[in-house]
C-alpha cells in the first residue's frame, strides 16, 4: 500500500525504516522522504509508524508543524498572522519565532503569506525560492531555464525568430523546447548568464515555477478554425493577462476552446 504519493513511499517502506531503528514519525519521514511533500499524509505516516513500533513510539509534535522553524500548525500560523498583522516572513520569526530566522522555513510561508495578505503582503526576496528570485528554474546539474511569457501560447515573428533565436545561438543554450503548456523553454544557461539572458530577450517571464497562474490554453477559435465557434484565443489572452502571476496555494492553468470572449 502506498502511503505517500507525492514520494511512492509505501507501508512497507516505512517498516523497514522502523526496523532500522527510526522509531519516531519524524525520523521515518527524514529517512524515508514521506510526508515531505505536500504534507497531506502526514498524519497517516505518523500512525503507520506507531503501528509498527507497537504503540511504543515518542510523539514529535514538530511533524505538525507548517514550516519546521515555527512551532505552530497551518491553521494556528494562519490565524496569529492575520490576529497579529504579520505581513512579511522576517516579521513571522521575530513574532512566533523568538526572531530565530530558518532558510528552509522561508519559501513555504512566502507562498503562504502573499495567499493569505494578497497586495498587503511585505515582499522580502530573500525569502522567495531561488527559482522566483532570479526567474527561472531550476535544473539537476546548477543550471536555470527561462521560459518568456507568451500569452495564450500566442508570439509574434519578432519575438520567436528574431529574440528567441537569437539569445538562443548567442549563449549557446544547449536545448530550446516546446512544452505542454504553449511556452518555449531555453534550458541549460548558467546563472551568471541569466540577467544579461532577460535583458536581451526583452520579454516578461512566464511565471512557469511558482505557486501561480500560469497559462491559458485554446485553439485558435473561429479565426482561422472551421469548426471554431467564437474567439478562443482572444478569451485566452485576457485570462492569462488578468490572473497571470497572482499567489495561490498551488500551480494553476486552464484549458479550453470555441468560447466566445465575451464569457469572460
């Protein structure tokens, strides 16, 4: 039986951890990444442990915890920040922290604090995931891909020909690919490169690493379609240049085609 989804940790995994002398939820979830990602099973790995320890495990409250530097749950830490006005993450660690600041703690109350205050939120960069603070993500082996924003997967020649291209062949970015959600990725390029990369390339970045809106799929509606039934691509654009880049509890995009624009 599979536990963790996020991580396919399974009930027998968890097990063995114990066997290996893990003998609390929090030394199970360490070694074994379970309840890591997410977090939505924690409370089910906790109880799994304790059943293969017998009922004789010592309870870690700390596994409750929303982020590991603030001894609170998410509920708890979503209520003292609104009952206390905490707007900005270094305001957090001063007020429910003892001013103890933790790295690891920073990106996941970022992403919940600008949920929670929206414009009123204190943005304080070193606080965001290295993918947001330079605007790209990622990858395994140190190197970043940027990904421009392209409204409704739409581009005009001179911005896929002329400044795609052409950043592409100046930085030698060792892959440019197509992805599923109508954008153009350049991966590869070192983060040195990155400013000067936005700088020649001119165009927003498409929010394409965060807990955002992202994009707007469609067809190409009635313009150039025979069996469009209304302006699909223009509805496209207006949703990605209303939502794009709000804060929200997870990625999300939309999908659609043939609805006439005036829905929106």
């Amino acid at each position: 039986m599979q536990v963790c989804n996020c991580n396919g940790v399974t009930k027998a995994a968890l097990g063995a951890c114990v066997a290996a002398g893990n003998r609390t939820a929090k030394a199970a979830m360490h070694a074994t990444r379970a309840g890591t990602g997410c977090g939505s099973c924690k409370n089910l790995v906790a109880e799994v442990v304790l059943w293969f320890c017998g009922g004789e495990v010592e309870e870690d409250p700390s596994i409750y915890y929303y982020v590991p530097g603030v001894p609170l749950t998410k509920p708890q830490l979503i209520a003292a920040a609104r009952e206390q006005g905490l707007k900005s993450v270094s305001s957090v660690f001063n007020a429910l922290a003892g001013g103890v600041e933790d790295a690891a703690s920073k990106p996941a109350l970022a992403s919940l604090l600008a949920t929670i205050w929206s414009d009123e939120y204190v943005d304080e960069r070193d606080a965001r995931f290295i993918n947001d603070r330079v605007y790209g993500n990622i990858q395994k082996d140190g190197t970043f891909s940027v990904i421009p924003e392209m409204p409704g997967g739409i581009c005009t020649p001179d911005e896929l020909m002329m400044r795609i291209a052409e950043v592409a062949v100046k930085y030698k970015v060792p892959l440019v690919k197509l992805t599923g959600g109508q954008r153009i990725d350049l991966l590869g390029i070192p983060k040195d490169q990155l400013p000067a990369v936005w700088s020649d390339l001119g165009m927003r970045a498409g929010s394409a690493w965060g807990k955002w809106y992202r994009t707007c799929k469609s067809c190409v509606g009635t313009d150039y379609c025979r069996f469009g039934l209304g302006d699909s691509m223009g509805l496209a654009y207006k949703i990605e240049r209303r939502f794009r880049g709000i804060d929200s509890p997870a990625k999300a995009e939309t999908r659609g085609g043939g609805l006439p624009s005036e829905l929106l």
